[in-house]
C-alpha cells in the first residue's frame, strides 16, 4: 500500500477534509493523532460502508454524538445546542425511551465516507462556513456533518458500528474549558449559514454478523421516538438537561454521558 505524507499549506483545520490528489478510493477513513482502534474494528466499518452505506459516514458507537433544540437569550429562538453524548435511558423510564439510542453527530477518528464528501467540502457554497472553522479553530468534523447531510438532502443520518475499543483520553483540544460552548456556536452558526438541520439516527450495527439493510433503521431532524427532550426549555426534572456556566456546558440532572 503506498504511503504519502503530506504537508498542508497552512494551519487551517479545514485541510483535514481536502480531496488530495494522493486519495485513490471512494472510501475514505479518517483518524486523530490519538486514533487506536484494533484492524477487526476498522474492517467492519469498511465492510458496512461497502454494504449499501456509502451514502452515510459510518463509524464507531463512542464517537456519537449529538445536537439538541434550546431557546436561547430572548426566549423565542431555537438553536442548536451540541451535547458531548445522548444515552436514551429506557431502563430507567421504559414507557418514555425507546430501547435504544440515537445520535446526530459523527466524530470522525477511524470513520468512512465517500470521498465526494471531501471535494464538496471545499467548493464555494461552504466558503462562510470553513471561514468559521478557521475562526475559532474548531468544528471542522462538524461542518463535514452538515456536509453529508446537505448533500443526501436530509434524509439519512449517520451510522454507527457498536465497538468501543478506544482509550479514554484525558488531554487534547476537545478537553478546553469552553470547548463545549465553542461546538454550540459552530452548530448554531452552521445552521444559520446554511439552513440546513443535521439528521438523527439510530443506525446502529454490530461488530459481526449480518449488516443490516440501511430502510430498517429510523432518521428524523427532530429528536426522534417522542422523547421529552423536544421542548423549549430544559427543566431540572427533565431527562435531558444542560445548563451553561462560565467554564463551559455542564449537565444537570438525570445523567448525561460526558465527552
């Protein structure tokens, strides 16, 4: 297998997703510095993607996340609000959770998708929102995001191969104290920008055995399954709750899985 290494012209976190002339196949993976994953993990998600998925950015379980709906300052106007990770907690309250979860966000470390992706990623309709990502040196996985969505115009979200094999990292960008702030502003400027809403998904596959076919999982833009977390406000006996601090997003009541 050849092997290139390739220096980018500048700092800018966009170049992660360039379509470099060195990038031979349609498929494409993708990973951070700190990216372990065992090669029977990154098989499989090679193997989902060939198997009628390639419309979908595929990828491991632990890198879900998701967006939630919030009023922000003047109480009137949703926006979305990134939350680090959405357990749907049906074993606590079985008749309001379903009995399983669902994620609208894919981080991108060992994940697959098409390598269209990445060259519309740098035409000119995105140019304001790679702007951002430059801004804040930030976000880039989640503009692919919006990418992927735009281009399936909305109607499937990602998918997710149920492995958890990756360390728990304790450092990194993602480990700033704002950090979790910062992702809410992409999202919310993201969508502004585009007008476009990332798509929920339950499209969950396992680790061996039969994939699946992509219409028996559910997709929707609005928190699926009728949960209670689709609601104005979040209140402190709710199930989904966040609240903003100065050192960031915290999460409140009935638990959140952080990071």
């Amino acid at each position: 297998m050849p092997l290139s290494v390739i220096v980018p012209p500048s700092s800018s976190l966009n170049w992660r997703f360039y379509p470099w002339s060195e990038i031979r196949t349609d498929c494409v993976i993708s990973m951070d510095d700190d990216w372990r994953m065992p090669h029977d993990h990154l098989d499989r998600v090679s193997e989902v993607w060939h198997a009628g998925y390639q419309d979908s950015w595929v990828g491991f379980e632990h890198m879900g996340r998701n967006h939630v709906s919030r009023d922000v300052a003047d109480g009137r106007t949703k926006q979305p609000v990134y939350a680090p990770t959405f357990w749907s907690q049906y074993a606590a309250k079985p008749k309001q959770m379903p009995p399983s979860k669902f994620h609208s966000i894919m981080l991108p470390s060992g994940a697959a998708l098409s390598r269209r992706y990445f060259k519309a990623y740098h035409t000119a309709p995105w140019a304001a929102a790679r702007a951002v990502v430059d801004e804040l040196t930030n976000c880039e996985d989640l503009l692919m995001n919006y990418v992927v969505t735009n281009m399936t115009s909305g109607r499937i979200g990602p998918a997710f191969v149920r492995a958890w094999a990756k360390p728990f990292q304790v450092d990194g960008l993602w480990f700033r104290p704002k950090h979790l702030g910062t992702r809410s502003e992409c999202l919310q400027r993201f969508e502004n920008l585009t007008g476009g809403r990332l798509v929920y998904s339950d499209t969950y596959i396992p680790l061996a055995g039969d994939i699946p076919q992509h219409s028996t999982f559910s997709h929707s833009s609005t928190v699926p399954f009728d949960l209670p977390c689709d609601r104005p406000l979040y209140e402190r006996d709710g199930i989904c709750e966040i609240a903003d601090h100065d050192a960031g997003w915290a999460s409140i009541g009935e638990p959140w899985i952080s990071r």
